[in-house]
C-alpha cells in the first residue's frame, strides 16, 4: 500500500438467499483475490457478514461483488457501516 491509499474497514450485512449457496467460501476466495483482509460468517437471521479491510478500492470492490454475490445467490441488500479492528488474512468463520 503506498502514501497514498487509505486502508478502510467495514462490516457488511448481505440479506437475500445468502446461505447455503457457497457464498462464505466465494466471497474468501474473492477476498484472497482482492487483497482484502477480515472474515465472513453466516448469521442466525439468515444474513452473511463480514468485516472487509484493506485499500479503498479493494474494499469497494469486494463490496460491489457482495451485492451479486455467487451464481445460486440472489442478494436483495447489503448493508455497509464502518467496522474496527486489525486482520491479517480473509478467514470463514463458524456460523454466529
């Protein structure tokens, strides 16, 4: 990252036929490809999120790639809010 670019962090919250699709596993690839840090997790509601970092066009990258989301999804929303925190990789973690 250079002088440049600002490293951002936020939490998505992905609504939609989310689960049980591969979309945990396709975002954390996409996220490896993007250079993004931070994790995803499947939600009792039903919703995925996840807490992306990284440089700001990354970061808006692997959110525009959130509203589509894998082939079997259908994502009706996303919501973005600022999130905290240092992460050094892209983890799936357990369902909350």
């Amino acid at each position: 990252m250079n002088a440049t670019q600002r490293l951002v962090t936020r939490h998505l919250a992905i609504s939609g036929r989310v689960q049980g699709v591969w979309f945990r596993e396709s975002m954390r690839l996409e996220a490896e490809r993007l250079g993004v840090n931070g994790w995803v997790r499947n939600a009792r509601d039903g919703v995925v999120e996840a807490v992306v970092q990284g440089e700001e066009n990354a970061v808006t990258a692997i959110t525009r790639w959130s509203r589509k989301g894998p082939l079997a999804a259908r994502v009706d929303d996303v919501v973005v809010t600022p999130a905290t925190g240092t992460y050094t990789n892209f983890e799936r973690l357990p369902s909350a």
